[in-house]
C-alpha cells in the first residue's frame, strides 16, 4: 500500500525553526520527485517545493526561498523540510506529496498525499 | 503564471452536471491535473494532462481543454462529491493552484 507519513508539526515561535518528515512506503521512493503543499487555515493549497528523485535538483515557492530547505535520504525512504524563520504566515497544515517518475516528461502531478502535519506560529 | 477558477463556489443537485473552468494566465499546453479536497483530508488527483483520468477516479469525472482555458466536467453529481476543487499547472515552477472551486450542495 502506498503511503506517506508526515511529522513534526507543532507549535512554535515566531523566528524559531522546525523540521519536518514524511516517511514513504510502498512504491520505490528514490525513482520519484517528492513535493511539499501546504494549506492555511481556511485557504487554499500552495506549492511549496519539489525535489528530485536523486536530490540534486530541489525548486522553492518565492514565499519560502531562502528560509525553507527540502531534502530526502533515499536509504530511510524520508523527504525532508527545514524550515527557518518561521511567521505566522507559515501557519498552516503542511502535506508531503509523491509525485512522477524520474523519466517523466514534465513536472507532472501528485498522485499520493500524506494526511499532513500542521505547524502553528504563535507566540 | 496566475490561475483563475470559475464559479469561486456553486451550488448544485445530486444528479446535475457540473462545470468548473480554470484558467491560466499564459499557454500552458495541456499541463494542467485536477484535485478534489474534503473537508479535513488531503487533496486527491482526479485528472492529470488535462484530460487523463487518474486510476481508480469515476468515469463521471472528465477534463478538457488546452492553452488556457480548462475545464473539469462532472456528468452526474454524487452525494461524495460535494468538495472543492483545485486545478494546477505543472507547465513552469512554482506549480500554481487555482484558487478553489468549492461544490455546495443545494
């Protein structure tokens, strides 16, 4: 069965940092781009950052270039975000998602999402 | 490139047949998927390509369109598919989302 896992989430202050983790089962997660989504409070879905298969290429939403880090470890089946600099604006629930094979031709779409951790900025 | 959806909301019947549009602010070919969220769940990939209906999603789902303009086709509105509804352009990072069109029920 194919599945995703995050962790992390919570509470945290304004300016503090947190990590995030999901974990995969059930396909061969080193063959596939990884995505992170979040959502805020009553808004809609934003794109945050993709990965690579291998980890080499990684691409970042303007709002959180620079503060958040996407990463993976292939050999734990686990992607990875950092995030520093934390603002209320980064209150939301936060969904790793798989995305295409490393052949596909094109970003592609996110066929399997986790249930999502939810991180709180509040002081 | 900024995406567009339209209705914002509807309101709809069981039964009805239903039209979302999606549009985008530059071509985008056909690199646009479609996702359904519930209330509380993660979202889920109904269309991709525009057109392609994901494994396992009902037949009375269907996407259409190229260029900019898009649009998600319910045939016959099931008690299940009272949501909202997203499109996502996967032509060029960052891989916007529309802002949402959420389906009521009337």
């Amino acid at each position: 069965q194919v599945q995703l896992v995050e962790s992390g989430g919570g509470v945290v202050q304004p300016g503090r940092s947190l990590r995030l983790s999901c974990v995969a089962s059930g396909f061969p997660f080193s063959s596939y781009t990884m995505h992170w989504v979040r959502q805020a409070p009553g808004k809609g879905l934003e794109w945050l950052t993709l990965t690579s298969y291998d980890g080499v290429n990684k691409y970042y939403a303007e709002s959180v270039k620079g503060r958040f880090t996407i990463s993976r470890d292939n050999s734990r089946n686990t992607l990875y975000l950092e995030m520093n600099s934390l603002g209320y604006e980064d209150t939301a629930v936060y969904y790793c998602a798989k995305g295409v094979m490393w052949n596909f031709p094109g970003l592609g779409y996110k066929d399997v999402w986790g249930k999502g951790t939810a991180v709180t900025v509040s002081s | 490139i900024q995406m567009t959806q339209s209705p914002p909301s509807l309101s709809a019947s069981v039964g009805d047949r239903v039209t979302i549009t999606c549009r985008a602010s530059q071509n985008i070919i056909n690199y646009l998927n479609w996702y359904q969220q519930k209330p509380g769940k993660a979202p889920n990939l109904l269309i991709y390509g525009a057109s392609t209906l994901q494994s396992g999603v009902p037949s009375r789902f269907s996407g259409s369109g190229s260029g900019t303009d898009f649009t998600l086709t319910i045939s016959s509105l099931q008690p299940e598919d009272f949501a909202t509804y997203y499109c996502q352009e996967s032509y060029s990072m960052p891989m916007t989302f529309g802002p949402g069109t959420k389906v009521n029920i009337k």
